[in-house]
C-alpha cells in the first residue's frame, strides 16, 4: 500500500523528526550534532521489518581454513608490535615473519557457551547489521585505554541486543559517547526502528533466523538489566556467557584447535582463544625462500634468508616408484638430507646445527589423479596412506581455490607438501628425541609451502632472498658485499614500487568463528591484553643467557680445556654445545648486533651502524616492549667489555682473552650484567 503525503504536511514530521534527534543526544552533550543524512530519509517500513540479526558470525563463511597446516606450531614468534601501527588501519605487514598479540577480545553472542582452551577458532568475517558499528568499537578500544575492557564488552552486549542507549545508566551512556559517533548513537538509540509501532517490531523479531532466535532470550534480559540500570558486569555476563559442556552437532566436521587461515591480502592467520576476553593472534606472513630442483623436478635445496637450510640428494640406483593408473605421480628414494639449522643467541653467539641422514625415505612428485590401484613396495613403504594423503590433501586445495583467485596450478604446492611428509617420515624412523630442533627444520618446509600457496594467488609478494649466485653458507666476497647490501636493505621486504600495496593487518577486521556453532564468537580488538607475549620473548632470552652463563662457570670445562690445550674457539664451542645443544660450528657470514673493539675498548654498533639504528632493528625483531630491554641488555654486556679493556689497556686485554681463563671470566662478568639489565626488564614489566 503506498502512502501519499501532500508536501505541505512534510514540515511537521521533519520537526518532530528532529526533536526526536534532539532528546537523544540531550543525554551526550558533548557529541557534535548529527550529520543531516541520518534525517533526510527515513528507510521503508517492509525494509526495517526485513533486517538482517546485529550480528552473524559462522563457521560455515571461514573458508580459507588450512588443514596441511594443523601442525605446524612455531615457538618463535615477534610481538606484532615490531610493526607499524595506525588507528582505523592496524599493523602494516612490512616484513615477513611470524608473528603475535594477544588482544582483549569480546562476546559476540549472548546466549552461548563460553570458550575453552581445546576449542578452534578460524577467521572469519563479521556480518550482521550491527557489524559495521561493533568494528568500529573495537578499533578504538586502542584510543581509549582509560575505559576498562568490562564497560566496552557491556556496551557491545547493549549494541548485539537492540538496547537502546539513552535508556542506560549515566557511567555506561558516557563510555558510548566515547566509543561511537553522533551517527552510530541516533542509530543504534533506535533510529527509524523506534518510529515503527512496538507490535510491528516483535513482528520482525519473530523473523530472524533460527541461528539468531535462540539468543532472543538473553538478548531480551540483557535489555531489561540495562535499562533498569541492573548493569553489574558479574551479573550481565552470567547472563550472556553460558558454562557447561556444549556438544557440537554431530553433522560439524572435526576441527583441530590451531587452525590455520588463508587471508585473502596473502598472509595466514589464526586464532588461539583462552577466553572470550583473551585471544592470541597468530601471523605468518610467508618469506621468499631459495628453492633448486634438478632435471627431474626433485627438490634438492629449501633454505631462508637467515642460514637455514635442507639439502637434498637422492638415490638413482633405486628405480623410480611408478604409480599403476596414475602416470604423473611417481617416487623417488632418498640418497641423503642434510638439515641446517642457524642458532642466534644475541648479542655475539651464533653456530648452525647439522645433521644429515642417509638411505632413509622418499617423496612422491606429482599431481594425482586418484585413479590408482591397490599395490605393495618394500622399499616404498606405506605408498597407499601416502598416495590418499596426497589425494585429499589435492581436493582440499581444490576446495579452497573456489573462493580465491588461483593464477597458476597447484604444482608447486604439491610437491612441497609430498616433501614434507616425506621428512616427517624420515623423523619417525630415527630417535630424535634429543633434536628437538630437527623436528623443528620440517617447518621450513611448511614456510615454504605458505610461501607457494601465497604465489599462486593475486596477492601481494613480500621479499627477496639473497643476491643472485650466493648460496647460503658460502662467505660473500667483499665486492659482492658492497654492491648488494644497501640493495637489500631497501628491498629486502617489499616488491620496488610496490609499498603502496603492502597489506595492513586489522586485528577488527574478522572474527574468531567458533568450529562448535554452540560456542561464543568472538570479537578482537587491537588493544594488548597484559604482557605476556613480550615476557614469554625477554625469559626465551633470558634462559639461553643464564645457560650459557652457567656452562662458562663450569669449572670442570675449563680444567678439561687447559689439560687438552684446547684453543679459546675450541673451548667456545664446547661451552655453546653444552648450553645450547647439539654440535654445531660457527658461520663466517654473521654479524653480531654489537660487540667491543679490544684496539680501542669502543663499543660497535653493527645493525646500522649506530646505537639509534641498532635499536631500531631490536625493535623490529622483538617488539616495541621486549625489544628496547633486550637491547639494554645487551648494551650492558658489551659496556662490561669496555669497562674490562679501559681498566687493563688494550694490550692486557686482548692478552688475557687469549687465554681460557681470561676469556671465561670476562664472558661471565658480561654475562651476570646483561641477565641482571634483563631481570629488571621483567620487574619493570610485572612479568612472574
């Protein structure tokens, strides 16, 4: 039915409009006025009573999840506060590199079960006509830090039930005023809804959908509570987070906790959820790696910029694995690999663990078609696992491609997951339980793999390796050193020409979905919930430190070096093998942040060549926290070193550094003074 309105009577629905407006913002006197769009036209009645829940966040809309990926559990992560931050941005991913923060998050839906720490979480977008405005709140979460996160989350549960805002207490209509616009308050006061007759809007009630329906009932207590000024947070949340045990549906899939999330701008993302109100956010933003192969197409090398590397031979003498019905896999025997993995304890030791296995496993190569037939090999054992493995693991990338832009075939891709598998297979079949760290050089593979998938998209590239025709391991020539380094400095990182396109990363910008749909989504801020993820960087340093503290104080050690005559650097590299583990030597091709000139007892600053640009790139290693107190730390420790040569002269002390003694003592000095700058870090910190 149409409604026909004679322009003359437009003036006094205009007014009363407007005194609506006015008595609304009476309650914010310090909000600017509205701006006039939110008056000049008010939406069609059918078009109100069609609107979508506040919010809908599924797990059915997370469709980029990556199951290659569910062991794949870096330990070394760098604060994302390394990263450029900007409000209504968010991080700019200007390196690669794995990174972490953990956020306050809030409760999305009232009404659901309460997280667990055995629950999964995958990114999601956020939905729902209130989703515009919950984004915002949560961006400047950042802005405000003197709102406590109770007052944020009950203004979010006022939003995602309809409660209307001037119709709460005074404190909670204050933390709105801070939070929100005068646009979003007029809209989220009721706007146009609050025109319509109160039985019209139980109508569109009663037609949300079924998903939203069964959280009508807290939603519904939570608007009386708020309105009655009953708004005690304790009692709110009882309200909206329900305890107990919450079965998932027996038609969800299984979904480990961990999991791992494509982004759409390149990078994986994934959310580990302790509590609705803490979430630890995880980035792998994939680095370039150096891939060879040879004339068959094996992978014969995978290493990083940093020194890590797998080396890979293989044994022709063996003949090929061929696969009944599916020419274009095949099997290949390995002849030898050897890991290499780069050890950096900071500010001056650095050694690369290796160990190499021999006539053990093999990898397939190939994209299968899935028309094999049953066989059996003894020198290709478990080929039917490893062949259905790699025939699912083809239909979900296949899966995943529906919702990307692939511009090439998935190639690549597979044989770097057939590796992978293949080096897990080799780490089952030799004890490694002392080499912890080999098991960790398979996720140099899983980097790489991340790396390739991201190539196969129109995403942006972060990186390149190294300068053409120097191999990892290899000493660089002087001049090769001069022409190529100011290059990589510059563009080490990013694509030349390409910075306006590096992706930000909006800690708002998704949603954690639950994979148990009885479970709370969640929202995440941008906002770092406590210190922990910088403690958990300073105490990983801190106990590399005291270990090697504690194994120059051996005295034991030393009486074994002097009675065997070993050299200074053969007693350093027994003292780094017995507080790091594993053996390993010392690369020609590293430079240490800082160190000490004993011709002239001054302090060097190798990162840049000063303390400011030192400290700069302690910053981007480990965060804008840890990394300044790690940097005092180890600037105490060189100090020490000065102090030692200006008190005994040059000469004296180059003398005695010579000597086991002499070299043990000093280190321990430096040592004890960079642990204690370290101590008083964490006390500064609050860290346990």
């Amino acid at each position: 039915m149409k409604v026909h309105v004679r322009k003359g009577r437009l003036f006094a629905p205009i007014v009363f409009l407007l005194l609506i407006v006015g008595i609304i913002l009476a309650q914010f006197p310090e909000l600017p006025k509205p701006p006039i769009d939110i008056i000049e036209k008010i939406p069609s009645l059918d078009k109100i009573l069609k609107g979508e829940p506040p919010i809908q966040i599924n797990v059915k809309d997370a469709v980029t999840g990556i199951p290659f990926l569910d062991d794949f559990d870096p330990q070394s992560l760098i604060p994302m506060t390394a990263l450029s931050y900007t409000p209504g941005k968010g991080f700019l991913l200007e390196r690669p590199g794995l990174y972490v923060h953990v956020v306050e998050s809030y409760c999305l839906n009232a009404g659901a079960y309460g997280p667990n720490e055995e629950d999964a979480y995958l990114y999601a977008p956020i939905k729902g006509s209130r989703a515009r405005i919950i984004q915002k709140v949560l961006q400047r979460t950042n802005l405000h830090p003197e709102i406590p996160q109770g007052d944020i989350q009950v203004l979010i549960w006022a939003i995602t039930s309809s409660t209307k805002l001037s119709d709460m207490s005074e404190d909670k209509q204050k933390t709105a005023a801070k939070l929100l616009t005068a646009k979003e308050l007029f809209e989220l006061n009721g706007g146009a809804l609050e025109l319509v007759p109160k039985n019209e809007r139980d109508k569109a009630f009663a037609k949300l959908p079924p998903h939203v329906r069964h959280t009508l009932e807290a939603e519904a207590q939570l608007r009386e509570m708020l309105t009655k000024g009953q708004d005690s947070y304790e009692e709110l949340e009882d309200v909206a987070v329900r305890t107990g045990v919450a079965l998932p549906s027996e038609e969800q899939p299984h979904i480990p906790r961990g999991r791992w999330s494509f982004h759409p701008d390149g990078y994986f993302v994934r959310y580990l959820v302790y509590r609705y109100s803490e979430t630890e956010i995880q980035l792998s933003v994939p680095e370039a790696f150096t891939i060879e192969r040879d004339g068959l197409g094996r992978i014969t090398l995978i290493a990083d910029r940093n020194g890590n590397r797998i080396e890979t031979e293989y044994n022709d003498a063996i003949e090929p694995l061929a696969i009944p019905g599916d020419p274009n896999v095949r099997g290949y025997a390995f002849r030898s690999i050897r890991f290499v993995q780069r050890r950096e304890v900071l500010p001056e030791v650095v050694f690369d663990l290796e160990h190499t296995w021999k006539n053990i496993g093999w990898t397939l190569i190939g994209i299968p078609n899935g028309k094999d037939t049953i066989f059996f090999t003894d020198r290709f054992s478990n080929i039917i696992e490893r062949y259905q493995w790699a025939v699912n693991h083809k239909k979900e990338l296949r899966a995943i491609d529906r919702y990307l832009k692939p511009k090439e075939d998935i190639e690549n891709v597979m044989d770097l997951a057939h590796y992978a598998i293949a080096l897990k297979e080799v780490m089952r079949s030799e004890q490694t339980e002392n080499m912890t760290w080999a098991v960790e050089q398979v996720n140099l593979v899983k980097k790489a793999w991340q790396r390739a998938f991201s190539e196969r998209q129109d995403t942006y590239l972060w990186g390149c390796v190294s300068p053409p025709g120097v191999r990892y391991g290899q000493a660089k020539p002087d001049w090769l050193k001069d022409v190529f380094e100011p290059f990589l400095r510059i563009f080490a990182f990013a694509r030349p020409g390409s910075e306006d396109k590096i992706p930000w990363f909006d800690p708002t910008g998704g949603a954690g979905a639950p994979a148990n749909d009885k479970k709370q989504p969640t929202g995440q801020s941008n906002r770092q919930k406590g210190n922990e993820q910088d403690c958990s960087t300073i105490n990983s340093e801190l106990e590399q430190e005291e270990a090697l503290l504690k194994a120059f104080q051996d005295p034991g050690l030393q009486k074994k070096a002097i009675d065997n005559n070993w050299t200074v650097d053969e007693y350093y590299d027994k003292v780094k093998e017995n507080a790091l583990g594993g053996k390993g030597s010392s690369p020609g091709d590293w430079e240490s942040p800082m160190g000490t000139d004993p011709t002239n007892c001054e302090v060097q600053y190798n990162w840049g060549g000063s303390a400011d640009a030192t400290l700069q790139e302690y910053i981007r290693r480990f965060g804008a926290i840890a990394g300044p107190i790690l940097f005092r730390a180890h600037q105490a420790h060189e100090q020490t070193h000065r102090q030692q040569c200006m008190d005994m002269g040059p000469s004296r002390f180059q003398s005695a550094g010579a000597t086991i003694e002499g070299f043990s003592g000093f280190e321990q000095d430096a040592y004890k003074k960079g642990i204690e700058e370290k101590k008083k870090g964490k006390q500064e910190l609050g860290c346990e």
